[in-house]
C-alpha cells in the first residue's frame, strides 16, 4: 500500500483483544508480571515484553513500527528528540579512535555534537561536500566507521547524492546515516537508495503541529536494532507515551501536509526569486539550483519546504527583516503548520566561528523559512510587506 495510506492505519499492539480506532496511551512507568522468565526478557530485548517505559511502551512501539513500515526499515527507536535519536545512534555505532565522514552543512547541534565528540579525543571527523562520491572515497580511512548525511541539508537545502555515497560507503564496510527530517518519508526513503540508519526530529514535519519534542532512529539491518536501543534506554532519552501519541496523530495527515508545504514553497520560492530585495534563493526546485538535478533523482513528489534565501543588505537586512513579518513567526523550529522564519547566523548557527559558518553555508544576510500550510497569497503577501521594509 501507499504512504498515504500507511500512516493513517497506525496498528497499537493488541494487549486486551479489543481494537480500538486510535491507539491507546499506555501512560505508565511499568508493567507487572506474575513470571520472572518473561519480566528478565523484556530487559534484554528491545522486541520482549513490555517492563519498563524506559526500555519499551506500545504506544511508542506503535510508533515504531509505523515509522519503520513508512521508512522501509526492520527496527525503529523512538526518542524523546531528534538529538536524543542522533546521539544514540553515534555513539551505538562508533568506538574510540573511529572515524566519521560527515557532509559540511548540517543541523547545528549535530555539528557541535560531532565536534565535541572530536574535541574530547573519541573520534575523529572530516567534512564533504556531500555531492562527490569521489570526495567520500578519498576521505576513506581503515578506522572510517560512519558517513554522516542530511538528505535536505539545514539551513541552504542542499541536496545530497545519497545513491551515489552510499554506494561509496557500503563498498568499504562504512555505514551510511541519514537525517531524512526535512524531507520525511513522504519525499525520500533513505534505506531504498542504500542508507543503513534514518534519524528524524520527529519535532518537525511528522509531529507536524510545533507540540512536541521528538526522534527516531530507524535501522535496515536488524543487527543494529539492540546495540541502538541499548543506548537510547541507558542514555535515558526514549520518549514519554503521550509525546509519542501526538506524533501518531501527526502521522496521519502527514502526507496532505507536505504536498500543501511544497505547493506552498513553490510559489513562495519563485516570488522571492524575483524580488530585487533578495540574492538568491536555495529552493532546489529551481532549475538553477546546485542541487537540483540531485533532488529529481533523490526526492519523490516535492523538493521540500524549507530553505534559505539571502537578502541583499547582509546581517542588518536580516535581522531587519526577520522582525518586520506579521504573520510568519520568527522563531526556531520548522515543519509545523504555521510559516516560521530564522536568521541562522544570529541564532541557530551562532556557535559557529566565521569559517565555519562559511564551510556550513551560512550567510550573514541569510534567512531560512519553514513554509506552512496557510494560503500563498497571504504568505506572499507578508513577505512582500517585511522585504519593502529592508
Ligand atoms: C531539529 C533538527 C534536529 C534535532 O532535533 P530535536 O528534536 O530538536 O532534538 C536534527 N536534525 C535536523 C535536520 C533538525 O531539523
């Protein structure tokens, strides 16, 4: 069946035989058992018995599992956030002394993630661009363990060729991890085009209505499913039953939502195109984007939603900008249905020194928009009236 249909028929596990129409919240810590064979191995297994809500809930393995039917997987871990999904996973598959190829522009807190994991000595960490297959196999190590990749990277929408490096990667024994957040599986299933691990911030498009805090990690091979959840458990970031429900809920208009936010990023992103106040525009649905034949081949019924424009003014027309709109917010945060606005080298990426906003793809005069749900025209409209004050 489709995606479409998939994320609307989200199956609770069945504890008592009845078979309500929404899954039911399992709000509780833990589970008695009259059978300490039963109780040890749901302790040990992330697929045992329900024990303890740290370790395993049906509504989160409801979650679970819908999230790996719609990413193709075998396994999911739900988490109580994106980070807490991507943290799990870097520190489930890597040792001291391994090595990472990440691509340059990524989500800032994976960054500063990665670079204090290499800053404290346990891994070591280069950078690609993420569109040369070539860049990667030369970056390749005997201790390389990990190649990092967002498939819509954050915050200038750069498209990677995911086929083309995890073919790369798989050919040295390296595992590819893809946060496929901005894309969702509605525009991209990572695993079909050679991924081994998908992370989401479920905070974003899946939750969908800027509610929640959320992750999950989603495995291909079903080997990776303990080692990831092991981690998850003992780190203590797996999620509470109700944050996991609202995700559910989310799930199942996820497929209108993104068709409206591209639909909508279209129109937004082709008027900014034009307008003299703006630079460039990074949709990678414009013909001339960089990305752009990458994204037909990468992305499946939209190029996305969000992006980043540069305004002609620099820092000050950012920043002048950002708090001139009425209707859009400027706020952190992406993917829920209200359009929200950033200026990432003020905020989101502000840890970052000025080379490596430049290596990020950050610049001064940068804004990145989340395109909601409401009408274009108003959308238009409001941007129209924040660029004329520029
Ligand atoms: C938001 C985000 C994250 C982190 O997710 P949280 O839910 O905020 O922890 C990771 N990757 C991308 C691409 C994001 O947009």
């Amino acid at each position: 069946m489709h995606p479409e249909t998939r994320a609307v028929h989200v199956e609770a596990p069945k504890l008592d035989g009845a078979a309500p129409l929404s899954v039911p919240i399992y709000q509780t810590s833990g589970f008695a058992f009259d059978d300490a064979e039963v109780f040890a191995d749901g302790l040990a297994r992330p697929d045992g018995a329900f024990v303890y809500t740290r370790m395993s809930n049906p509504t989160v393995r409801a979650l679970e599992n819908a999230l790996t039917d719609l990413e193709g997987g075998t396994a999911a871990i739900a988490t109580a956030s994106g980070m807490g999904a991507i943290n799990a996973t870097l520190r489930g598959l890597l040792r001291p002394g391994d090595h990472v190829i990440a691509q340059r522009q990524l989500y800032g807190s994976t960054y500063t993630a990665l670079r204090a994991m290499a800053q404290r000595g346990e891994i070591e960490v280069d950078y690609v661009s993420g569109h040369d297959p070539d860049e990667v196999r030369k970056s390749l190590r005997d201790n390389t363990k990990v190649l990092y990749l967002e498939t819509i990277g954050n915050p200038a929408a750069h498209v990677s060729d995911l086929p083309a490096l995890a073919a790369v990667a798989r050919e040295a024994g390296v595992r590819t991890v893809v946060d496929n957040t901005f894309a969702t599986p509605i525009l991209c299933r990572p695993i079909e085009q050679g991924a081994d691990v998908v992370v989401h911030s479920i905070t974003k498009y899946i939750g969908g209505h800027s509610d929640i805090l959320g992750g999950v990690a989603v495995v291909a091979d079903a080997e990776l499913h303990r080692p990831l959840w092991s981690e998850a458990a003992e780190l203590g970031v797996t999620p509470d039953p109700f944050a996991a429900w609202l995700a559910i809920r989310g799930l199942a208009t996820l497929s209108l939502r993104m068709r409206q936010h591209c639909a909508n990023a279209e129109v937004i992103a082709n008027r900014l195109a034009t307008h003299p106040s703006v630079a460039s525009v990074f949709w990678p649905g414009l013909p001339g984007n960089p990305s752009h034949e990458i994204a037909k081949r990468v992305l499946t019924g939209g190029f996305g939603a969000t992006f980043a424009f540069e305004l002609n003014g620099g820092r000050a027309a950012g920043e002048k900008f950002a708090t001139a709109l009425r209707l859009a917010k400027f706020a952190p945060s992406l993917g829920g249905t209200e359009t929200l606005v950033l200026h990432p080298a003020s905020t989101s990426h502000r840890q970052l020194s000025g080379v490596e906003l430049e290596n990020a793809g950050v610049s001064p005069g940068m804004i990145r928009i989340s395109v909601g749900i409401e009408h274009a025209d108003d959308l238009v409209a409001d941007l129209e009236q924040a660029l004329d004050q520029v």
